[in-house]
C-alpha cells in the first residue's frame, strides 16, 4: 500500500508540474492564449415566462468600425419595425435611444427583435454577427 501511494503520489505530483509549467507556453504555441472579451452588463432582465409566446429575443449587435451606420442617426437606418434597439452600449456608458441618436463606431446594439428580423439589421449595420447579452442580475 505504501508502494502504490508514493508511485501515485509521485505521477500526479509530476504532471501537475510538467502541466501546470508548460500549459501557457502550449496556448501560445496554439494561439489560443487571447484573453476572453469583456461582456457588458445590462441593468434589466429578460424572462420568458412561458404564458406568452415571444418570438423575439435579445442580442447585441456590436457596430463596426467600417459600419455605414456610423455617423447616421436611427431614424436613417429605416430598420424594420418590428426591431426594437432597447439600449445601446458606447464605452463606459449605456445610451437610452431614440431616432436622433447617432451610431458611432464601436457601439453595441442591443435589439429586441425575431431571427430574420435581426439578420436584417445585421445585414443594413453591416455587422457580421450577434451575440446573447449577459441580462443576469447583479
């Protein structure tokens, strides 16, 4: 028993060095070593409670740079109207929208919207993807 402890002892003990050593030599060998993006937080929570059928959901829509919506307020988008942008995120602070509000670069939409709805505003922001808001309280 004492055998098999010390071998056992010794094998994790040394993985765990030869692991814990080289693992961010390996990520950066790989190229994975990136750090995750920061996700904003949004002071309101959305819940389906099941007793209405909600087709839409929430997504961010973040605004690239080379976006032809920057510079152009809302109402110059002509979005469909059935897309709500409920907030829109511009570095440390939340914008609550309206049509006058200008989209500047970097910008994060968060869209209330149904799938082929919010391809549409992906399609006229230029915005190659939408991710889920982290709508979680804090």
């Amino acid at each position: 028993a004492d055998t098999i402890f010390n071998l056992v002892f010794f094998i994790v003990l040394t993985s765990v060095l030869i692991q814990g050593t080289t693992l961010s030599l390996a990520a950066r060998w790989l190229g994975v070593n990136a750090p995750l993006p920061v996700r904003r937080r949004y002071p309101l929570e959305f819940v389906e409670t099941g007793d209405f059928k909600i087709k839409s959901s929430l997504v961010e829509i973040p605004i690239p740079r080379d976006s032809p919506a920057v510079g152009r307020r809302i109402v110059e988008l002509r979005l469909p109207r059935e897309a709500l942008i409920v907030l829109i995120g511009r570095e440390d602070e939340l914008v609550l929208p309206n049509g006058g509000t200008v989209i500047e670069a970097g910008d994060t939409l968060l869209l209330m919207a149904d799938s082929r709805m919010r391809a549409e505003v992906c399609a006229i922001v230029g915005s190659p993807h939408q991710t889920e808001p982290d709508t979680t309280p804090p």
